[in-house]
C-alpha cells in the first residue's frame, strides 16, 4: 500500500478545513470575524477548501473601529465581492453614540478596547452562537491560553476555568442559550506558517503588507506609526518618511510600521525568519498597556 506524504502545511490545512466544517456540523448561526488582516484572509481561502462549490455556512463580519486602514476597507470590499460572500459591518463610531460611550484619550486613541461592546451587539442581533477568527496561540501569551472551541458566558466573557479538554481533536460545541463559541481554526499556525501558506497558495493580500514609502510619527520606543487624521500630535513630534511595511493591520492608532524593504512574499518570509520578537510584541502598542492587557480584554468578551 503506497503512503502518502503530507508536508507540514498540509496537515496544518485539513485540521483547519476539519474544525470549519466541525463549526458548520455543530451551530446553527456561525459567523466568520473578518478584518481584512492576512489571517482572515487566509480563513476564507480556507473556507473555500471546506465548502466550495457551495456558499459558506456562516456571513464575513467586520467590526469597524473607524480608525482602521483605508487600503485595509477597500481590499476587505472587494475580496468579500469576489468571494460572493455576505459581509456585515458594525461600526464602533456608532455603539459609542448608541450606548453613550466615552471616546479613548490620549495622543493615540485606541478604539480596540471598544469593539467588544460592538461584538457583543452584533453576536446579540443575529443571535450568532459561534464566532471563527484568525487569532493564533504564539500572537500574545494569553491567546496561549485558549482552547480552539473557546466558550464565553452569556456576557460575552472568557473564563480560562469554563473550557474544555480537546483530546483527539474531539470539539465539543454544546452551549446554553445566549452563550457563545469563539472558534480558532488556524490556533496551531504560526505567523511565518501563515506566509507560507499566502506564498504556497498565491494569496492576495492589501498592499499595506508590503514596503512602501509612508509618512510615520516617531514614538519615544522608536517604533514607527503611520500618520493618520485620528492621531492627537503637537509640535514636538518627529515627522518623517520611511520604507515600512506592516505586520498586522489592526487599529491603525495603535499599529505600528516596522522598517522593511520586503516588497515580496518571499522577501517577508525571509523578514520573519530573522525576527526576534512576536507580531503583536513588535507592533501592537495596546498591548503594552499591561501584563495581562489582552487576557482582561478577553474576560470582558473581546476575540
């Protein structure tokens, strides 16, 4: 009997494709969290793997901060209009008319932290009962933390002592009305797996990854943050242009450029195989705040 070889990218896919299909065998109103981000990208190839020639199980859902980067909206745009894939977009400017919200001080005001109230409006409106993202376990030590099936309460909140064993790839969907799964597909990627996949399946992906000249504001760490309109600036701080390229594109007041001339995949792969520190270490200013930054997020129902 002949035997055939999987390389590592192959088993990292079915696993994937199995726990995507896993989702649509188990709830009945999923939805797939989708940024524009590489890893959300990558998702939807995923999802093609699992259900093409049919239409996915689940909507793309977008929660917009108002802040996030314009080449970022108009690729999501027009990915979802290729893929011919409903997308739902819920903006955080108005959950913080509706509720009342106070707007984030400071020179760079960060919405991140209010797009969990916008997550928990939307999950409530379309009474989603899971919701698949592209968060990886080497992202930030407390997404180390999470299981693939990852349950949150009621009120949207993770609790690391609620979750369950998941041995032999055995995921177990069972909830009580009004709780949620958050699902992680691609929890066992890295973000070097994550360009490999982009480079091996020729993925497109905004051009916002790659180095390109960009008018940045120097912070006093040194890291690089593109100057946008939401940035409260005054006269001491240092202006200048630079090649950069980003790593993740998330709120773009708190994201931040790295100096790069990668200007191709195979460039970036190269980039991150002499990278000593992690994508969101590097870039994500919102996770300095403090030691357990993002595992309060997540208690509070962040993805």
């Amino acid at each position: 009997m002949s035997t055939i070889h999987l390389d590592y990218l192959d088993r990292l896919e079915a696993e994937a494709i199995h726990i995507l299909r896993e989702v649509a065998g188990q709830f009945e109103r999923p939805a797939l969290l989708f940024s524009g981000g590489k890893d959300s990208i990558a998702l939807t190839r995923l999802a093609e793997k699992a259900f093409r020639p049919g239409k996915f199980p689940f909507p793309l859902v977008h929660i917009d901060t108002g802040h996030n980067f314009p080449e970022v909206l108009a690729f999501r745009d027009q990915l979802a209009a290729s893929l011919g894939e409903k997308l739902i977009v819920r903006s955080v400017e108005d959950t913080i008319k509706q509720r009342g919200l106070r707007e984030p001080g400071g020179k760079f005001p960060s919405r991140n932290p209010l797009q969990t109230y916008t997550l928990l409006d939307v999950i409530e409106e379309f009474e989603f009962d899971a919701c698949i993202g592209g968060a990886r376990r080497d992202e930030e030590k407390a997404r180390a933390k999470e299981r693939i099936f990852s349950v949150r309460d009621e009120f949207g909140q993770w609790d690391p002592r609620r979750q369950r064993p998941e041995l032999w790839n055995i995921y177990n969907g069972r909830i009580q009305k009004g709780e949620n799964v958050r699902v992680f597909p691609i929890s066992n990627w890295t973000e070097l797996d994550v360009w490999n996949y982009i480079q091996r399946e020729k993925i497109e992906l905004p051009n916002i990854y790659f180095a390109h000249e960009r008018t940045c504001v120097v912070l006093p760490s040194g890291q690089l943050l593109g100057l946008t309109e939401h940035l409260r600036l005054d006269d001491t701080d240092e202006i200048v242009s630079r090649r950069v390229r980003f790593r993740t594109v998330g709120d773009s007041t708190c994201t931040a450029a790295v100096e790069s001339e990668a200007d191709t995949v195979d460039d970036i792969i190269l980039d991150l195989l002499q990278a000593k520190v992690s994508e969101r270490g590097a870039t994500r200013l919102d996770d300095t705040i403090s030691e357990t930054g993002m595992e309060d997020r997540k208690r509070n129902g962040y993805f």
